[in-house]
C-alpha cells in the first residue's frame, strides 16, 4: 500500500471512529490505543464527538527520515476540519478552521533484515519476531502478509493553518474593505484640500482609493495573516527557540542512538504524552512516573499538537538520558459542563537509559517480561501479572516523569 493510500485509508478511519467508535485498522496499537482511551474520556463526560475533513487538495506533502532499520514520513495535507461536540442531543461546541492533518507513516524499506525483527502482533499486542507473525502470532493465531504490517500510521495531528483558498478570500476581502474606506477619505481630501470641483475629485478619488487600497489592504493582509499564524487558534506565541529544537534533540541524542531520527521520536513522545494526558489512571502506567498527574487534564476531550516543541535542558546522569520539553497543544475540555477551546503549552520531563535505542516497534500498550517471558499490557499495568515483576519501561524507552500545564 502506498503512502497516500494508507494516509487516505486512516483519514477515513478516523471520521468513522468519531461515529462508531470502530477501531482504525492503518494505525499501529499505540494510536489505536490513544483513540481507545479518548474514547472512553468522551464516554465518561456523556460527550459524543463528530469529526469532518475535507480535504483542499488530494496531494500530500512529504518530509522524510530515513534509518538503518525503518523509514517515517511526514505526510501533511492542507484540510478544513469541523469538530462538533454534543451531549444531551444538542450541539454544546463547534470548531471550523482550515487545519494541516499530519500523519507519520512508518515504512520498512529494509527487507533482508526484516524477518528476525521484534514486532508487535497488531491483533493482541503480543511481541514476536515478524517471521513467526507470518506463520502465525503464537498468542492468538492470526496469520499476516508483510503488507499487513506496513506502512502503518505511527501518530498523526492537526496543526492550524489557513489554506491556499482561505488566504486568498481573506486578502480579497481586507483589499475591498481598503478601498471602500480608502475613498472617503480621498475624495474629501481633494475636495477640501485641493478645493476640485465634485466631479473630478470624485473621479480622481476613486483612481486613488483603487491603487491605495490595494497597497494598504496587502499590507493589512500580511500583518493578520502573521498574527493569525502566531496565535493559531489559541495556542499563543511560539518561541523562536522551536525552530532550533530538531537539531539540538537530534545532536543530543544521536550520541546514544546513531539511527536517531526526529520525525519519529516526535510521533513517539506526543503519542506518549497524549495518553498520559487522557488515561483516567496514568499512575497505573509503566510509561508514566510522574507522580499525581494535575486534575486539570482529567477535563481534557480532545488535544490537538500544535507541531511546535521547545527543548530547555539535556543531560545524561548515570547512564539515563532526561530531556526538559515544552509542547505546544489546542485542548477541548469540559469544566462543568461547559465545553470550550483553550491553547495551552505543557511543560514535561522525558527519560530513557541511554542504551535503548529507538526501535520501530515501540510501544507502551504490550511488552515481553524481561523476567519470565510474558507479554503483558504495560500500559494498564506496571507489574508483570505472570511474575508479578515490575516492569521497567525506562530501559526500553522514554517515561514521562514531569507534566505540568506551563
């Protein structure tokens, strides 16, 4: 399946979870999780959610990280989404915007190395080499094809963002309204000032108003457009320090990992960070050690990643790596029954040893007992139900330790 297809596919998926709540078959376990726990957050405040996208233009734009062992892809595609919540057969909470709908897709483009390589079974989450996959998932039977496999979308979000046709309405209309107030003006001006007579002033007026509309409305064009951009519905100002913060998380860790790739550790970690956000009992999680999460985020419906991070600190201290990161985020949330859009920045602390190198078979949904074997929901649990080990998930991949609304 190629990539617009599976972007396509879970596009799809997605609106009809919003309806069903039926499981997207294109995602991995861990988005497939993610949505599992939304849902029950929607179920627990007697919200139901409806999404609906259109897409602008059939054509995906692409930014890929390619690796030793897999390949992430950014798939974006300029949409309009409209995001209804309701409750008690009404309406309580609309949101229509022009959006960017990211997916990261996951390929493996490495085939010769593929079949001795841990994966997940996506029907029970059991892990086992691909090869017996094939054959047959030794936990529940099911057989796959390596198109079954991948791709598969590894997170996906929406970023606020005008569109092409969006821009152009709004530039069309702030250069008329220019004009239209433009006029006045200059043909006062001429009839006081230059004491011209009603018929030329009127005529030399409109000339003046058409060529200092457009000037003015264009300009008046790019100032709302920067503005609009910068606070994109309600996430406030980003610092510039996002820009920079690719290539310094990149440096850092790269000198643990050299198939280090950034897309994906990106899809990771807000991946991660949104189930934290949303579980009604993160504390029972082994990817989550970061106390009495804040009641606040127990009022969370939906959250929307802004596409922006901020690195404030790294380190390595006895053989664990800690990254300090700000995340840009548009919630949804209900406070009393009163349901509203609210942009926020969160605050978190990840760590990871710095021997666990990324795999495209993370996930914090199943994990095999490094003691006795067994596979186990690790995000539910944090001890080993065979063993009754507990589990510690930092020697595989990042724990969340610090969450704060900033």
């Amino acid at each position: 399946m190629e990539k617009r297809q599976i972007f396509d596919k879970f596009e799809s998926e997605y609106m009809k979870w919003c309806e069903t709540g039926e499981r997207p078959s294109a995602c991995d376990r861990d988005s497939a999780f993610l949505l599992e726990v939304q849902r029950k957050r929607l179920i627990k405040k007697a919200v139901h959610m409806h999404c609906r996208i259109k897409d602008y233009e059939p054509d995906l734009v692409e930014f890929s990280s390619k690796g030793d062992k897999f390949n992430a892809y950014h798939e974006v595609r300029s949409v309009e989404r409209e995001l209804e919540f309701s409750g008690e057969g009404r309406p309580q909470f609309c949101i229509k915007n022009d959006q960017l709908m990211v997916q990261v897709v996951i390929t493996d483009e490495h085939p010769e190395t593929l079949y001795e390589r841990s994966y997940e079974c996506p029907n029970c989450g059991a892990v086992s080499n691909v090869r017996s996959l094939l054959a047959g998932c030794s936990y529940c039977g099911t057989r796959f094809l390596i198109k079954d496999l991948f791709p598969v979308v590894n997170n996906f979000w929406f970023v606020r963002d005008d569109s092409n046709e969006t821009l152009d309405k709004r530039e069309k209309k702030m250069i008329r309204l220019a004009r239209f107030l433009c006029f006045p003006c200059c043909f006062f001006f001429y009839l006081l000032y230059f004491k011209a007579e009603p018929i030329p002033a009127l005529l030399t007026a409109l000339v003046a108003a058409f060529i200092a509309g457009w000037g003015i409305g264009k300009f008046a064009y790019i100032i709302a457009t920067i503005f609009s951009s910068a606070k994109s519905n309600g996430e406030g100002f980003v610092s510039p320090k996002a820009w920079s913060t690719n290539k310094k998380v990149s440096d850092f860790l790269s000198k643990y990992d050299p198939a280090f790739q950034y897309y994906y550790f990106e899809g990771q970690i807000i991946s991660l960070l949104k189930i934290c956000m949303m579980s009604e009992h993160p504390e029972e999680m082994c990817c989550f050690n970061a106390g009495k999460r804040p009641a606040w985020f127990s009022d969370v419906l939906d959250c929307m990643y802004c596409g922006h991070m901020i690195l404030r600190g790294a380190e390595e201290k006895n053989g664990v790596c800690r990254l300090d990161l700000t995340g840009y985020f548009v919630f949804i949330v209900d406070q009393d029954g009163k349901i509203s859009s609210q942009g926020q920045k969160i605050d978190f602390t990840i760590e990871r040893s710095v021997n666990a190198a990324s795999d495209q078979n993370f996930t914090i949904h199943a994990v095999n007992c490094p003691s006795c074997g067994g596979s186990f929901d690790a995000a539910h649990q944090r001890t080993c139900p065979f063993c009754s080990s507990e589990y510690d998930l930092k020697e595989k991949d990042w724990v969340v330790v610090k969450m704060s609304v900033a």
